[in-house]
C-alpha cells in the first residue's frame, strides 16, 4: 500500500471519529426548552361601553372566547348602561325602586358605598346632573348660573339611596344614578372572573384603559402597561411611565383631554359634587392599582376631584391601594409622584428620566 492511500483511509477514520465524537457530545447536551407559553397566547378586541377592549391571554387549547366575552358584557350593559332606556339603571332612574333581575347592579352599589365614604363624598355616582348641565352629558354644554347649581346639588348626595341585597330605593326622587365612573373598572372585573372561571391563568384585560392583569405574559414576565403622557394633544403611544402589574387592577382618571373652553376659561370634566364646579387644581392624571379594578377606578375618579395632596394622604390611609399622580407644581412645572409599594414595579422611557 502506498503512502498516500495509506493516509486517506487515516484521515477517513479520523473524520469518522470526529464525526461520531460531535454526535455523541450534541445527543449529551440537553434540548433547549421550548418556552413555556409558546403558541398558546390568544388576542383579540372588540367594543363595549362607548369604547374599546382588547383581551390577551394564553390557553394550551388556543380556545376563541370573545363570543361568552361579548354576551357576558351585553347582559352587563343591560344592568348599569343609561344609554339603554330599558336597563336597570334606566329604569330605576325613571321610577323610585329597583328590584335587581342581574347580578351587576348589586355589587356595584356596595363598592360605591365604601369608595364614597372612605373618600369623604368625593366620589359620587349620584352626581350626574352636574356633569350633564356642564356639558359632559349626551345634550352638550348648558352652563348654569350660580342658582341653577346650588339646585342641582340639592340632588346630589349617594347618601340619598338605600339598598340591599335584593333592591335599591331612592330617598329623593329625582334623585339620577350614573356608573360611568366605576363601570369599565368593573367590566374589567367580570370579565376577568370569567376568564379565571375557564380555567385561564394568565391575562391581561383592558377596557377603555382600565386593566386587570393576572399571572404573565407568553414571555413568563409579569404585564407592562403603560401611563400615556398628560397632554392635552398627546398620542396613546406617548408613554410617560410602565407598570408591571402584578395580579391587580389599574385604572387611570385625567382632566387634561376631556375639556372645553367657554369665556376663557378651560372647564374640565371632574365636576366636584362638593360644590357643584368643575375642579380647579394642578392634578392632571391619577392611576390607581388596588385588588380588583372596579376600586381602582373609583379611586382614581375620587383623587381627581380632591387633588394632588388629598389624593396622597387618602392613599396613605388605605389599605391595598398603590397610586401614581402626575401634575403641575405651583410654577407650571410638570411632576410626579409614586407611592413608595409602587415604585419597585414603575419604570420610565428615556425621555422622561
């Protein structure tokens, strides 16, 4: 045999055993796993309140669920919805009683009871006149004289209703009920209920901005939502700051879009029931994260009409609730403030650090 077949069939065996080697070396390295949550991750939207949703959530058996979402909130709105003559709401505004037919009407009283009390009256879903006369109702702005308020505010007052598990009565009967405020809070909370009664572990919903997250996301991290800039002509994608939320609700009140100008002067539309005016201060934006996000949004409409300084010291007295307030100082300078059981799960894009 001469040499050089003599060193092919050397560098054949030697490129066999190379070859086996890196064969046995790849069967010994373990499979990269396949993330946890790959191809189970479910989105879809829709709308329900005069607004938006949109609905994430991961399921291994990649079930569609926004038809039982969308009945689910069809019967919601038939219960709390004053654009539907013949719901209950409507109907107990139209009449002094109100025996429940529907599981909503209820639970939402309780809530508002407790939110109005523990905030001193600053939220009140009997406050409705109000807004309407200033023209944040369906029938456009109708500014009212001093006397015409003062009259208005005669109606106002959630202490004028009584209910039960069985039934609401009004104590004045013209007397106006209006959810608004807390509905798309508790909207969130129902559907997340039923998502959590199909077995779904993982979500994230959204209505009309008020969210409820629970679990992670297809990446295993917790739900980042973002607080869009307080600008009167500012973007949905302009962010100011992003909240990991971590199995709570969040919901966020604001003046500075829903306005309008009438002999130079900007009104807002956060009526305070206290003396029958839009509000008047540096507070343009409060979030609000509590346990269910029927609360949160009830907070974060009550922190709107009480301010900056009120609003902290309400958080501070109770329990469960995280807040995020963005507002003017007394120079015109653009601030913030975070509770401190908040700022682990805050965070801020470039510009605004």
């Amino acid at each position: 045999m001469n040499k050089n077949a003599l060193k092919n069939i050397i560098y054949s065996i030697v490129l066999l055993l190379v070859v086996f080697l890196v064969y046995l070396y790849r069967q010994n390295q373990p499979v990269p796993a396949q993330p946890e949550n790959a191809d189970t991750k479910m989105v879809f939207s829709g709308t329900t309140m005069g607004t938006s949703y949109r609905i994430v959530y991961l399921d291994e058996q990649r079930r569609d669920l926004q038809d039982g979402i969308d009945s689910l909130l069809t019967v919601f709105n038939q219960s709390l919805s004053t654009y539907i003559p013949d719901s209950e709401i409507s109907r107990f505004n139209a009449s002094d009683t109100l025996v429940f037919e529907l599981p909503y009407f209820y639970p939402v009283l309780s809530v508002s009871k407790e939110v109005f009390e523990a905030t001193g009256g600053a939220f009140d879903p009997t406050v409705g006149p109000l807004v309407n006369a200033w023209g944040f109702g369906p029938e456009g702005a109708e500014r009212k004289d001093s006397l015409g308020i003062q009259q208005l505010l005669q109606r106002v007052g959630f202490d004028k209703v009584q209910f039960d598990q069985r039934a609401v009565i009004k104590l004045r009967p013209d007397l106006y009920l209006d959810f608004s405020a807390i509905a798309k809070g508790y909207g969130v909370d129902v559907v997340a209920d039923y998502l959590a009664a199909q077995g779904i572990a993982n979500y994230l919903v959204e209505i009309g901005g008020e969210l409820a997250a629970k679990g992670t996301n297809d990446a295993g991290e917790i739900w980042k939502v973002g607080i869009t800039q307080p600008d009167e002509e500012g973007q949905a994608n302009e962010l100011y700051s992003i909240v990991a939320l971590d199995n709570k609700g969040m919901a966020t009140s604001g003046n500075y879009r829903n306005f309008y100008e009438q002999d130079g002067q900007k009104l807002s539309h956060t009526i305070s029931p206290f003396t029958g005016y839009p509000v008047v201060h540096g507070l343009l934006s409060a979030t609000v994260l509590a346990n269910d996000c029927m609360t949160a949004d009830a907070y974060a409409t009550a922190m709107m009409v009480l301010g900056t300084e009120a609003s902290i010291s309400l958080q501070q007295q109770v329990p469960g609730l995280e807040i995020f307030l963005i507002y003017n100082d007394e120079q015109g300078n653009l601030r913030s403030f975070a509770s401190e059981g908040l700022k682990p799960f805050l965070s801020f894009p470039q510009q605004n650090q």
